[in-house]
C-alpha cells in the first residue's frame, strides 16, 4: 500500500511546491478535480447549477476558487478536495433548512419584490432593484411578449433577479 501512495505522490506532485509542478501532474490534478467536482455536485442538487439565486452563485464561486488551489498546488490536495465536500454538503443542508423554514429561506435567498401593480410601476422598488424603465420594458417585450404597461397585472423581481410578469386577462 506504500507503494500505492509513493506513486499517487509522485503523479499528482503532492509533495512538490506549486511551482515545480510538471504539466503532467497539474493535468492529472485537474482532471482528478474535474471528476470531484463532477460528483460533488451531483450529490448537492442539481439547482446548485441553475443559477436560481445568489445563495446557489456563491456555491459556485467559492467551489472553483476553493478547487482551483487543488489544481495549482497551492493547497493541499485531497484536504482542499475535502473542503469542497464540506461547501457542497453546507449549501444542502442549508437549501434543506430554506425548504422548511420560510423566514431562513428569505434569509439566504432572499425575497421577490414586486415592482409593477396593476401597470403602475412602483419606482422606489424599482429603485431599489436597480430595475430602469428601460430594462422593464425590455425584460415585458422579451419574457411576456407585450409592449404595453398597462397590460401587467403584476410584475416581480423575483429572488434570483430575474423580472417575472403576470399579465391581465384580455
């Protein structure tokens, strides 16, 4: 077993500084975390990808950043794979929270602000969303294929910034 761990040292330059890596070892890295990750993410959710809000980015971010060090040899390799289970396994068990706890949910996910009633725009929220009118008349031609205000019901910014509308019955 010895030898087993003599020659995974070796491969993945697991003793060497970051500097002298070969390519050989930092491809090897790279494709052993390529495959963690792989799997990481498939065991947190497959949401985490989506992009829904920014609690999901910020997975993301930290993850490469933090599995980028595992590649480059800045950190320890299978320590720094470790962390990137214990991120993936706390943004689950804090999804799981948010699904059973609306106020934790609004907490790490934030809450959907309604910036259009009954086609009157509400420009304090809109303000506050950083939402122009130029961007809302875009977001209505391009998601709820109308051109006219006055046509909206509703009109959210929903939790992952995305602008949602509900329109009037014709």
């Amino acid at each position: 077993m010895n030898a087993f761990w003599n020659s995974v040292d070796i491969l993945l330059g697991l003793g060497a500084e970051p500097k002298d890596l070969t390519f050989v070892q930092i491809s090897l890295r790279g494709i052993i975390v390529f495959v963690a990750t792989l799997i990481m993410v498939r065991l947190g959710h497959k949401r985490s990808l989506a992009h829904k809000t920014p609690f999901d980015a910020v997975l993301l971010v930290i993850l490469a950043s933090v599995l980028s060090r595992a590649i480059n040899g800045s950190a320890a390799f299978f320590a720094t794979l470790g962390g990137g289970v214990v991120l993936v396994g706390l943004h689950r068990a804090f999804a799981h929270l948010a699904y059973y706890s609306h106020r934790f949910g609004i907490l790490v996910k934030g809450a959907p602000d309604t910036i259009v009633r009954d086609g009157e725009c509400d420009f304090p929220m809109m303000r506050r969303n950083h939402v122009s009118m130029h961007d809302l008349e875009e977001d209505m031609r391009l998601d709820a294929h109308i051109d006219d205000l006055s046509k909206v019901r509703l009109a959210r910014v929903e939790r992952s910034g995305d602008i949602s509308f509900i329109t009037k019955e014709s």
